[in-house]
C-alpha cells in the first residue's frame, strides 16, 4: 500500500488494535480516528471511502505476513525444513491476529464484498507456496505420497484451527473449561512452543512408513 505519510499506517494500526474487540466492516470511522488521534477529514482525505480503508488495512497487514512468509520459505535447504518454516510462520500470524481473522470469518459469512475479494485475491497464494513444498517433500521422500487435497487440512489444521478456536473462547469471554481456568490453558494453544510442537507433530504423521507399509 503506497504510503503519502505517516498518518494512513497509524489509522491502519489503530484499526487493527481496535479489531481485537469487533469484526473490521462494524468499525466506525470517527471512532478510528479519534483514537488515532486523527482528525476525520484527514482521515476521508487518505482513505475516501471505508471500502478503501479496509482493503488498506487488510493489505498492509497481509503483506507484511508475505513478506516474512516468503523469506521463510526460499532457498535452497531441504524442502521439509522449508515446509515447517511455512507453516510456523502462518501459525505465528494467525495467533497474533486470531481475533481479526475470526472477524473476517463473520464478514465473509456475511458476503461482505471487500473481505470476499481480499480473501480470493490473497488467500491462494500463501496456499500455493504450502502446496509447492508439499510436492516438494514429496519428490524427496520426507512426505508419503498422497493427494495434496488430504494433505493440506492435516497440515493446516496443526496452525489453523486451535487458534480460531481459542479466538472464539476470547470472543465468547470464556473463563473455564470443565472447570479449569481458560487462563491456563490457553498458553497451551498459543504459545510458539505449542505451535511448534503441532507443526511437528503434523509433519511426523506424514513421515514414509518403514518398509513401505501403509
């Protein structure tokens, strides 16, 4: 996203800190601003509409993720170790913006057009580089030869779906879990070395059987 000055990246930070607590489109664009510490015609002189605004916000955040994401997974070293960068990587970013990926989740369910296009436009494409390293792994052994189709949710859902679930318990203001405080065990799910420890887990399941038994 072309940056005229620093004030566009401040309301775009300031958004996304206020997404922690509601979903982007329910955002309002005084309440932004005032936080921001913006005045809101400068705010309409930077963004026009919402519309934009929220494309930017979506953008910056996800280039940002892509960046890393893409320097993770270049080079030269064994597609594997590249593969669980990949997914660290995602993982690291999806927990720390668990709470604006569950507001996407609402506004796409809602068939709100600017999350809808975001998601089309972008979503492919950390998918993708996912997907190439998995034929990767493949060719050199270190991944069982199966569709890429009934590889991917396993893989996905080692840095995915923990996550969302822990961003709906924070949004539902859950305090216990049987009886055991959510305090507790949401570092279990959260935490880098959880992450990590899902990652491998995921990987290790995939790993040729010996002797070629399945």
């Amino acid at each position: 996203m072309p940056r005229v000055s620093d004030t566009d990246q401040r309301l775009v930070d300031t958004a996304l800190e206020m997404v922690k607590h509601t979903s982007l489109s329910s955002l309002k664009l005084r309440d932004v601003a005032k936080k921001a510490g913006v005045n809101l015609g400068m705010f309409h002189y930077h963004f026009k509409t919402k519309d934009q605004f929220i494309r930017a916000v979506l953008q910056d955040t996800y280039e940002k993720f892509f960046s890393q994401f893409s320097l993770e997974t270049s080079g030269d070293g064994p597609a594997l170790e590249r593969l669980r960068s990949a997914l660290i990587t995602l993982g690291y970013f999806i927990g720390k913006n668990r709470r604006l990926i569950l507001g996407l989740l609402h506004d796409v369910l809602n068939k709100n057009q600017v999350v809808l296009d975001f998601v089309k436009k972008n979503g492919p494409r950390h998918g993708l580089v996912i997907m190439g390293l998995i034929r990767e792994c493949q060719r050199e052994g270190s991944i069982r030869k199966m569709p890429i189709p009934a590889v991917m949710p396993l893989l996905m859902g080692s840095c995915l779906f923990p996550l969302m679930m822990v961003a709906t318990l924070e949004h539902l203001d859950v305090k216990h879990l049987r009886l055991i405080p959510f305090s507790i065990i949401k570092p279990m799910i959260v935490s880098d070395k959880a992450l990590a420890a899902r990652v491998d887990l995921a990987l290790e399941s995939l790993a040729p059987r010996k002797g070629g038994k399945r």
